[in-house]
C-alpha cells in the first residue's frame, strides 16, 4: 500500500515543479533589472517568457532583455547583478521549447 502510494504521489509531483518552474518570475520582481523597469515592462517579460516556443526565439529574447537592461544600467550608473542561470535551458530541459 506505501509504494502504491508513492507511485500515484510522484506524478503530482512531478507536475506541480513543472507549473512552479518560474514561480519567482511570475510577479515580475526577481527579473534581474527589474528594478530598471516599469511595471508594465516587468509584466510583459513575465508573460512573454514562458510562452517562447523555440531555443532560438528564447535566446533572442533573453539577448534583448540583457542588452537593453545593461544599457540602462550603465546611463543611471549603476552595476547590475551578473547573469545567472538560463531560462531558456531550463525551459528546454522541461520540455517546453525545442
């Protein structure tokens, strides 16, 4: 009975990491920059990233993303964090782009 139970709960599991994949992201407020933008902005990344549907429109993306805040970063005179992690590796390795 323990191991039946174990089997049906590791689906749901499984399932509920990949639906909390970005969960930091969804508010728009742990976007590295994110204080760089505009709230509107912020949503907008938040909504756009998770529905990339191939490597390269992702990275295109993130490259934008990147670029533009690295320039604000530097007209306000301030150092933005280094990049870290990539979303879409992580995206990729879900299954949701190719």
């Amino acid at each position: 009975m323990q191991t039946m139970k174990k089997l049906l709960i590791f689906p749901i599991l499984f399932c509920a990491g990949q639906a909390l994949a970005f969960p930091w992201y969804s508010s728009g407020d742990h976007i590295r920059g994110a204080d760089l933008m505009t709230p509107t902005e912020r949503k907008d990344y938040a909504s756009k990233l998770p529905n990339m549907k191939s490597m390269d429109e992702c990275r295109a993306f993130m490259n934008a993303h990147n670029l533009e805040l690295d320039q604000r970063a530097k007209v306000r005179g301030v150092a933005l964090p280094p990049i870290s992690g990539d979303p879409c590796v992580v995206m990729k390795t879900m299954g949701r782009i190719k």
